[in-house]
C-alpha cells in the first residue's frame, strides 16, 4: 500500500484561504487536495481556486503528477458545474502510475502552485533505478538507452528505518519471562545531489543496513541477555517492471550475521541475496506485498548445517495498511524439512504516521527453529510476545 499523506483538511482549509489572496493577486490556479491518501486507480479529489480574471470554470483540467520513479498527467473531473458564490470547485481523477517516495501534483494547462505529497509504501521509500524504453520504442531491436530517475534528498531521509524496531514481552514454558527488542535502519550514504552522486547518479541507490536482535532473559537470575545478532548489509535497491508478474522493487546485497561470542558459543555466516518485491493494490487502500529474500551462503563454517533449519528462502507476506492494521509473515523451510514461522500484527497508537515510523501496538508469535543464531538448529516452545514498535 502506498499513501499520499497531506495535513488535516483543517489546515488545508486554513492554508486554502490564505494562499487563495496570492494566487488571485498573480493570476495563478490554486490547488489543494481534500483526501489524505490516494492509491492506483483511486480517487484523487482536489479544491481547485482560479483566479479572478478567469473565465468559466472548464469541464476538466488536467493535473501532473511527479515522482522519483514515475509521472504521469491525469484527468481531473469538475464535480458540481452548480452555480455558486464560493470561489472553489472541486475536481476529482485516478491515477493509473504507482509512485514512490515524493509526489509532486500541478496543473498542465494553466499557472499553479505545486503541491508535494508524500507517498509511503509497505516496503520503504527512496530511490531507485527506473529503467524504462522511450515512448517511440518499439518490441523491435530499437530499444532506447535506459533513463535513470534519480530521487530528490527530500524524498527520503539519508537514515531511515528498514525491519521493525519494537520492544516486545513474553513467556512459555521452557524460558519463563522474556524481551524481545530489535533496532533496524538504513542509512543512503550518498544523496541524490551530492557530489558524489551527481558525478556516478546510480550511487544514490546504495544502502547500508544495520539490524541488532537481542533476546532478553528477563525472568532469570541476574536479567542476562540471552543472546544477540548483528547483522550488517550492504544492498542496491532499484524499480523493476511493474508489469504482469515481473516485480516492482529489486534488492541485491550482501549480509553479516554474528552472535558476537567467542569459543564454542561463537556463530556466524556470510550471505548474498536478491530480494524481489510485487505489490498487489486491494480495497480501501489495504495492499498485499510478496518480497522473498533468496540467499545463497558464503560462509558458514560456524554452523555448516544451518541450511537444514533455514533453507535459502525467507518467504515474507505483508497484508494491510499504513495508517491501520498491518500483519507481516515469515517462513522459512529448511532442507531437511525443519520448519520456521513468525506473525507480526501491528496497529497505530499515533495519529502521525510518516514512512513507516509511529507508535504501534504489536504482536508477535514465533515457532520453530532458530530464534536466535546461537540456537539456529533448536526447537523452543511457541512465543507469544507483546509490546510497542515505532518502525514497521
């Protein structure tokens, strides 16, 4: 799911009337937009002000919107041709181009203001690399040299959040009283108008990732810590086809992962992985994301069976919204038949909901094998976790 955030239609409102006296006084077109999310094939409403010297308001206009990955120019519809003293009207279209990160929406035909709309999806936004034909290509040999469509800075922040950060709380049987708290980011070395980037643009689409799982023995003598992972990465990230059954998002990168302990205690493993993403739009804004991580290991002399617990797919499911419920599944089969799955629900406690960080309440059960890297080929009693995330 991918929303368009805008501020409450009171401010709007507020910022309407204000910014109405400017554009009348430069005979400009004023655009607001009334809903604060919008999807693919949705319904996208805008209160349209034009200024005095304008003659009758036209049958349609038609807006621009522009993303780091995509733009298109859309029909907007007059809804009420009714005659009335307000100087306002309201047009309303659909987008057919999915967006990410920052949209950008004015007016074709006539002089307006821009207005920047945020689009978040279930994954992350940023940049990516778009590679597409020109419109005169053709299925021939005649194919256009790729564009890259470079984000700009604003689009997303050069730190950002990657897995869930949560702090969670359980019991079972064979531990007793437990936490769970894991801390993820990503963090965009190069920003799209550095220098850097601005020399090598396909640089803008590398990553740094870090994620820290700690299990906390909370119940036990002394509170130890149990155990944790570390796991650093470094991916590229960039758009793919978005069409019929070819993905909408890439990743390619390699990963560490350690328990940082020593001696016999001692795990670790090198991994590479390519990780696709297809995104299915739903009903009021719900969508349906399937982004498997696939991996192959480089290293593993630590544990040089653990392909029998964890196999060489994680299969993740994510289901809902960002503004509401959002489940997250995992599943892991290893080759020798051991079975691993994990749920996360989620729900906001905040009102402000901006890529992908709030106040959630969550949820987590987890069964099988592996829960941490020092117990990857163990079997523990199914965990019931509860607690608070602030990234999902």
């Amino acid at each position: 799911m991918r929303f368009i955030k805008g501020v409450s239609n009171t401010v709007l409102g507020s910022l309407g009337v204000a910014m109405s006296l400017h554009a009348v006084a430069n005979e400009a077109w004023l655009i607001v937009p009334q809903t604060e999310s919008v999807n693919i094939g949705q319904k996208l409403s805008l209160q349209v002000i034009k200024p005095q010297a304008a003659g009758s308001w036209p049958a349609i206009l038609h807006l621009k919107l522009s993303g780091p990955t995509a733009s298109e120019v859309i029909e907007v519809t007059l809804e009420d041709t009714a005659e009335s003293s307000y100087p306002g009207r309201v047009y309303s279209g659909a987008p057919g181009q999915d967006f990410v990160g920052l949209v950008r929406a004015e007016l074709v035909d006539q002089s307006s203001n821009r207005v920047l709309l945020l689009s978040s999806n279930d994954d992350d936004t940023g940049p990516v690399l778009a590679v597409k034909e020109s419109p005169d290509a053709t299925p021939s040999s005649n194919v256009a040299a790729p564009q890259v469509l470079i984000a700009k800075p604003e689009d997303e922040p050069a730190i950002s959040p990657n897995e869930s950060t949560y702090f969670l709380v359980g019991s079972s049987h064979d531990q007793g009283a437990d936490a769970r708290f894991q801390i993820s980011f990503k963090y965009r070395p190069f920003e799209p108008q550095g220098s850097v980037a601005q020399f090598a643009p396909f640089l803008s689409n590398l990553y740094f990732a870090y994620t820290q799982t700690t299990l906390w023995d909370i119940g036990g003598d002394s509170s130890p810590f149990r155990d944790t992972s570390y796991r650093p990465s470094l991916f590229y990230r960039w758009a793919g086809e978005s069409r019929g059954i070819f993905p909408d998002e890439w990743r390619v990168g390699v990963e560490h992962e350690s328990n940082g302990q020593g001696g016999v205690d001692s795990r670790s493993l090198n991994i590479a992985y390519v990780r696709p993403s297809w995104y299915l739009d739903l009903a009021n804004g719900k969508r349906l994301t399937l982004f498997p991580k696939i991996y192959g290991y480089i290293e593993k002399d630590d544990n040089p069976d653990i392909q029998k617990y964890r196999g060489y797919v994680d299969w993740q499911v994510r289901y809902g919204r960002d503004d509401g419920l959002m489940i997250n599944g995992l599943y892991r089969q290893g080759n020798a038949g051991y079975a691993t799955g994990q749920i996360d629900v989620s729900y906001p406690l905040s009102d402000r909901i901006l890529s992908r960080m709030g106040t959630f309440a969550h949820l987590q059960l987890f069964s099988g094998y592996g829960e941490t890297l020092l117990d990857y080929n163990r079997d523990r009693d199914t965990q019931i976790r509860l607690g608070i995330s602030i990234s999902r």
